[in-house]
C-alpha cells in the first residue's frame, strides 16, 4: 500500500510517504499503553484544557489546514474551511461536557449502595477514511481523549498529508506522548495491531469490505469495534411538503463535497403528485453546478477524490443505463479532465437494476416515483444501508411520525442536515453499527464499572435473590 498524496484537480503527484515498519508500529503501540497507565487515574476534567488548546492549534492555522484537504481529495476550499471549523467545534464541545458525560451514576440496590463509574480501556486503533480527513479523526480523537484512551490512526493511503499535519498539531499542542500516533500502515499491521493484546478497540469508517474485514478480526480476538460503512441515504417527499424549503436545499443535498458523503442523500423518493415538479427542481439544481478548481470560489462542484473513483462511478452510471434506467440528465460519457465529473439524474430504476441497491458515491441522483405515503416508507426501507435520511412533509408532527418508520439511525424532518458535536452519528443494517458524537460517542469504548459497596457482613440470600 502506498501513501501518496495526488491533486485529483490536476492529477500531480505531490509527494509520497514511505510505509512505517514493525518496530515503528511497537513503538507506538508501548507508549500509548504507557500513557494508559499513566492517565487511567487522572480526573477525566484534567484534560479539558489540552483538548481546548488543541482547538485553538488547530483554528490558528485553519486556512493551512484547508489548502491540504484541497490539494489532497479535491475538496472545495469553501468547504475545507468549513470541515476545519467543524473539527473545532467538535474538540470543543468533548472539552466542555466529556467529564459531565462520564460522571458516575448512582444506583440503589437491595445489597447496598452502587455506583456505575466509566473508566478507559486503553489503547484504540482508528481506521478513517479520505472524504473528511480532519473530521473523521476528530470525532474518535476528541471523546476518547476525554474518556482516557490513547490512540493510533491508519488513515486512507490518498490523505497521508492530512494525517500527518493533524499529528503534528496534537504535538504543538503539548498532548501527551503516546496519546495520537499516525502510522502509515498496511493492512497486515492493521490485523497485528487489533491482535495484540494492548490494544481494546478499533474504530472504522470505511467500505463495507474494509468493515467486514476489520469487523471480522476485532470478533476473532474479541475487541470492541465500531463501524460507519457508508450509506444509500433517502430524500422522502410526501404530498403535503413545502417545495419552496425544499428548492433552498435539494443540490447541496446530493453535490456538497461533490455528492461524496456517506449521509448525502441519494435516493429521491416522491410521491405522485410532485415527482415531475422535483425531477425539474433537481436538473435545475444540478445544471447550476459549477465544475471546476477546488481553490477557486466561483467553482460550485469540485472533482472526485481520484480519477480511480471517476472511473468507478462512470462504470456504475454505465451499467445503470444499460440495465434499464433513464439517463434523464447528464451524461454516460465523463470526458471532463483529471477527476472532474460532470452531475448526472437516474430515473426508472427497477429493483432488477443493479443500481437499485449500490451506492453511488459521487455527483449521481436518483429518483424514484411513488403512489403514497406507504410505498414511499417501503422504499426508502428496501435498501442494504440505513444511515440518515431527509423527509419532507407538511405538518412537523406527523411528519417526525412517518420519519420514525424509516430504518436509519438518523432522520432529519423538514430540513437538511449534516453533522453537529451533539448529535449522536451511526447507522442499522449494512451501514454498520456503534456511534460517533454526542454523548452516545464517548461511552463507545468506555468500561461502565459498577462498584457495590457494603458496609456490613453480606448475606447471600439478598445477593442472588433469596435462591441460596
């Protein structure tokens, strides 16, 4: 596996990383469990400040940090800056409330007082992905630095520079050693490090290969996991939906980050009465786009992360077509340069059509025609994935209700939206398991330890329920 950062704008190879070896990676792997050892004691409050200092690091050199994620995947510096700031938030919000989180719980029991205490496991592995480089490190880092747990990260071999200058920030801001290691590894090692017996967890976001793969040895050595495998999210519009909110939000709903978000929604799921007045709405939306530089604030629609991902998702339209589904805009060819892929709406897509089940990681919509509020539910339903999702109807209440029924972990009723340091971010199904942020994030590799304490010689009657 090689590190290698290319400019998906350009196709300009920047630089390339050389693999750490085993004794590098044993390195890391003992001084994270040292500072384990060190830490696992200390008042989770004490490290608020150093998280807060990390914040400020990182939002000093916020434009800095921006340009790499440009240069590195394609992402539109407007939107760069914006993942920085939220990378920020999400550090400073884990600072102000993670002690709160994990205060002890008190608990009344027939044999005496008790107490459910959350103490660190150690040492985590974090396999991350390109789509968010900052912000996908973050939202493991921040928690599980508050909760006590060091950390390793194997970050996506085309986001080396993005790993390194987040390294590199925990360093100026004076973290311990040992708390953040970033190796730049091959999956071999990854295997080594779920295996040895210093380290508690691994935490992926990923492909639903790399989920298998990495789900599968965490269970062989029995390791906590968490996994976010990607997702097929639904747009559900009911008859009742304001079209005017919805016309605010529907591009940025499928092209932000050029359409290459587990949670952007994918599959546009209306009801009779306003499918054509959307599919229009949508063309209208996607035409606007503006292909283009990433660094250049009039472009609307950055590149792909790579010209491997262009040709995948060129095939991926290719086949759609070929299986029976409408091209109704844009189209089958890609002859744009480098990375560059020009917006494109599927509709008339049968459940024979492979298509009808894949993800579509790019700037790809499809559209689907229901009779009613049922079918739309039984729609957005039949997917391998269920990770969020958008519905758009008239009456908030009702609309909530219907949003209940659909299977992801997340609906956002009446309004679009992506992520925030409180909401808590995971999915069912295929889309894998466990959760990120909020106070859901900083229990997932947390021991709750429950201490009863007695005061008085014990009788064994009371402890197991009178059955002795």
């Amino acid at each position: 596996m090689s590190y290698q950062t290319v400019n998906p704008f350009t196709d300009e190879v920047i630089k390339t990383y050389d693999n750490h070896d085993d004794a590098y990676v044993e390195k890391a792997i003992a001084k994270g469990d040292a500072l384990y050892k060190q830490w696992r004691n200390d008042p989770i409050a004490s490290r608020a400040d150093a998280l807060n200092k990390l914040a400020d690091v990182m939002s000093s050199k916020a434009d800095e940090l921006a340009k790499i994620l440009t240069k590195e995947m394609g992402k539109r510096f407007v939107e760069a800056q914006g993942e920085v700031a939220l990378s920020v938030s999400i550090a400073r919000y884990y600072a102000k409330n993670g002690a709160d989180f994990l205060k002890p719980r008190d608990i009344q029991s027939s044999i005496g007082p008790a107490q459910i205490i959350s103490r660190p496991t150690g040492v985590l592995l974090m396999v991350e992905p390109w789509n968010f480089p900052y912000y996908q490190i973050m939202r493991v880092f921040a928690p599980n630095y508050m909760a006590g747990n060091p950390m390793l990260l194997k970050h996506a071999s085309n986001t080396p520079m993005a790993a390194d200058a987040f390294e590199k920030i925990v360093q100026e801001a004076g973290l311990p050693d040992g708390v953040f290691t970033n190796l730049f590894i091959n999956y071999d090692q990854v295997n080594h490090i779920i295996a040895d017996k210093r380290v508690q967890g691994v935490a992926l976001t990923g492909s639903e290969r790399a989920g298998q793969l990495v789900a599968a040895e965490a269970g062989k050595n029995m390791k906590q996991s968490s996994l976010e495998l990607g997702g097929s999210d639904p747009f559900v519009v009911l008859d009742d939906a304001d079209l005017s909110e919805i016309q605010k939000i529907i591009g940025g709903a499928r092209l932000y980050n050029a359409g290459q978000v587990c949670t952007s929604s994918k599959r546009f799921i209306v009801t009779e009465k306003n499918y054509d007045k959307i599919v229009e709405m949508l063309k209208t939306a996607f035409a606007s786009a503006k292909l283009g530089d990433p660094m250049d604030p009039e472009t609307t629609l950055a590149p792909l992360s790579t010209s491997k991902a262009k040709k995948n998702l060129t095939k991926q339209v290719r086949d759609a077509v070929e299986a029976g589904a409408t091209l109704t805009f844009g189209s089958v060819e890609q002859n744009q340069p480098a990375a560059l892929f020009e917006p494109v709406i599927l509709t008339n897509i049968t459940k024979d059509n492979p298509a009808y089940y894949q993800e579509f990681f790019g700037p790809v919509g499809q559209v689907y025609k229901v009779k009613d509020e049922a079918e739309a539910i039984a729609l957005a339903n039949d997917s391998n994935y269920g990770l969020s999702g958008v519905l758009f109807g008239g009456s908030a209440e009702h609309a909530a209700e219907v949003a209940s029924q659909i299977e992801t972990g997340v609906v956002f009723v009446n309004s679009f939206g992506g992520t925030l340091p409180e909401l808590p971010f995971g999915g069912v199904k295929n889309s894998g398991y466990g959760r990120e942020l909020g106070d859901l994030g900083i229990n997932a590799f947390v021991n709750k330890q429950t201490i009863v304490t007695k005061h008085e010689p014990i009788d064994l009657n009371d402890a197991f329920g009178g059955f002795v």
